[in-house]
C-alpha cells in the first residue's frame, strides 16, 4: 500500500506524483529519496528508470532496481528539438534596413514535459497505454532590433501520426535559445557585411533600449573591439586562422553580448575558441562570484553544443550512445580565457543567470569562423568534417 524510491532525477517531488498515478497510490504514500546522479540540463534518463522500477514492482510484488547502462540513457532520453530557420532582408542604396522577416520552424520543446510528474511523460506510461499529450512550442529571436517593417514568426511541426519528430523532444538548457539565436544572430551578421557596416556598429544604430546598448559596448570595449566591414582572414602559424565575430541576446530581462576570438585549422578542420568576452546584465547581482561561475559554466556548455554535440540516428534507433559518438567538449578545447563584464542595476529586481548566455554564444563562434575565413557556417555543430567541407567549397555551409 506504499512506495519507496530511490532516484536521481533532477525533480523528485515530480517523479513521487508521476509513480503514484502510474500504480495507483495517492502522493503521500510514495516517498522519493534522492540519490546523487548525473546532472540532466531539463530531462534525461533518470525518471524514466524510476516509473520502470515502480511499475515492475507493482507486477512482481517484490522490490526492482532498474539501472539504465550509458546506451540505454543516451539511446531513450529526450533530446533537445531540432530546427529550421530562415532569414530574409531588404537593404536601400545606402545600406539601410528597409524590412526584415525571420521565420522558425522545428519540433515542439515539450513533445514531453519537463519533469515526470504524469505518466503520459514517461516511457512506462506510454508504453502501457498512457497516450502522449504534447504541447506545441516554438519560438522567436528575443532582441530588441527596430527594423522597420519587421516580422518574427515560428510554425511548430505537429505530432501528426503520434510522433511528429523520430525522437522524444524536450527541454535541454536555454530550450531552443542556441539554434534560434545561431540563426537570428548569424543573420545579422550577414546583413550588416551586405550593407558594408562593422557588425557592433550596425547593432548599435538599430538598438535602442538604453540596457542592451550598455551591453553591446561593454562587450566591444572589454575586448578591444575593432572595426571591421569585410572579413579580416588574418592568418596565424601554418594553416591557422583567426577571427573574431560578435553576438547578442536577450532572455527574460536579462542581456548578453559576446565577443569570441576562434582559430581555424585549415587542414584538420578544428574550431577552437580560445577567448571569449562576455558582457552580462541580470538586474541586482547578489553573489558576484556565483554568477561569474555560472556564465563560465554556460560559456563552456555552449562551446561543446556550438562544436561538437549532435545526436546521430537512422530510421530505427539513436547511434550516438556513448561517448565516442557523441563527444564533447574536453580540456583541451578550453577556451584560454573567459572574460566577463557585469553590469549591476542595484535598484533593479534580479533577472535570471543559469541559462542566457547559453544562447549567445554560438552565433558568436560561427560569426568568428566567417571573418577567419569568409565562409558562412549554417548548421551546427562545427565539425571538423562539416568545416572542411564548407571550406573546400567555398561558399556557405547548408
């Protein structure tokens, strides 16, 4: 007539009321103990062994341990949604925005939801006939540019035939913050090198709100900031060059623009950021060292998202499994340097920290890579493979 589990789920009180609808107890007689695990960034694999285990022992009578092996976590978890996007601009004969349309589309960010608080979420439930209830949920560029004749709008592909997408989408940190502002702010980029203007320039004369202008000149100023209209493909030792590419973003009132400084290796195709600045405004900072933690923490998250984080799959299962197919971001693809600059409001209400900077970064590195070089990167990550391809064709990467 009770329930006891232990879990590393990010949200236990959720998985307690996610067991106790699936075996049909009341809340108060199932106790969910925490036990350290890996951490999930949104959902990973945790709460589904949970409603395993439960389920399994409510049919045997007798306790279950489920343990998932890394195939079977990697393999069964939710995955951030994939997305597609397009960008288009008019320029006068004197290089001013005249209109601007940006358009989103991709899979929802909750085919299930953040925490598995309902069987419908779970593996467990699903597969004993608990049918899904996605929510649909796209989104759009948070910024602050006034173009004349803008318009911003995004198409969430439906969960059409019970699975709109091959995978079991949900959130992953900034829930679409990195491939929206990837895209947004790579299109700025391109828009202000069409119109001849320094990219922090052509920020900065369509920007008006006094914060994100404080911003986008903190950033410039820490980092030395020098004009540019064209790529530089300043060269460094042997087959290296070196760039360096601008970004800015907004999240629910809080502002960030960074600044990074990229090698790229010709011949091997390897991306490395080696300097980021990063100009961060969140309102009242109360514990400057946490949120300097935090920012690095997100910096260096994003660069591995940015660099080499992709799920691979073919028509019956994931391939990337374990840690050989899906890399991440190891010591030695470190930034040397993560400069940041706060901007504290005192009379303001604080904003938030964990995530913002997350999305800023991308755009970032590939607005790097294309005053490197001169070829524009348009998926990511940035693989050696894909790199070297974009730079043997020698236009854009699609």
């Amino acid at each position: 007539d009770r329930a006891t589990l232990w879990t590393g789920t990010q949200k236990p009180h959720f998985a307690r009321d996610g067991i106790a609808k699936l075996v049909g107890l009341p809340p108060e007689k199932v106790h969910a103990i925490w036990v350290p695990g890996p951490g999930s960034y949104g959902r990973n694999d945790a709460g589904d062994a949970a409603h395993d285990a439960a389920l399994l022992s409510k049919l045997t009578g007798k306790p279950v341990r489920v343990q998932y092996m890394r195939n079977d976590a990697t393999g069964w978890d939710p995955k951030g949604p994939a997305g597609v996007y397009r960008g288009r601009a008019g320029l006068d004969a004197q290089g001013n925005v005249v209109a601007y349309d940006f358009f989103a589309r991709g899979f929802t960010r909750q085919d299930v939801a953040t925490n598995e608080g309902d069987p419908k979420d779970t593996l467990a439930g699903q597969l004993t006939g608990v049918p899904p209830r996605p929510t649909v949920i796209f989104q759009v560029p948070a910024e602050s540019y006034e173009f004349p004749n803008k318009r911003c709008g995004w198409e969430c592909i439906p969960p059409l035939l019970d699975r709109g997408s091959p995978l079991r989408t949900g959130h992953l940190r900034d829930p679409l913050g990195p491939e929206t502002h990837f895209a947004s702010e790579s299109f700025i980029d391109e828009i202000a090198h069409a119109a001849g203007v320094d990219p922090v320039a052509f920020r900065l004369k369509y920007v008006k709100d006094p914060r994100h202008v404080a911003v986008i000149k903190a950033a410039a100023d820490r980092a030395g900031w020098s004009k540019r209209t064209y790529p530089s493909l300043r060269r460094g030792k042997g087959a290296v060059m070196i760039g360096r590419g601008f970004s800015y973003t907004e999240r629910n009132g809080t502002i960030v623009a960074v600044v990074a400084e990229v090698e790229v290796n010709r011949s091997s195709g390897r991306v490395w950021a080696r300097q980021l600045t990063v100009a961060h405004d969140c309102g009242l900072i109360i514990n400057p060292r946490g949120l300097r933690l935090t920012i690095e923490g997100n910096v260096v998250q994003a660069l591995s998202r940015t660099l080499f984080e992709e799920v691979q799959f073919d028509r019956d299962q994931v391939l990337s499994v374990d840690w050989a197919s899906y890399p991440i971001l190891e010591i030695q693809d470190a930034p040397e340097r993560v400069d940041i600059v706060l901007l504290d409001h005192p009379t303001m209400p604080a904003s938030g920290a964990g995530e913002p900077s997350t999305r800023t970064v991308p755009a970032a590195v590939a607005n790097a890579f294309f005053d490197a070089t001169g070829v524009r990167m348009r998926r990511v990550p940035l693989t050696p493979e894909r790199v070297k391809a974009a730079l043997a064709a020698g236009g854009t990467n699609r």
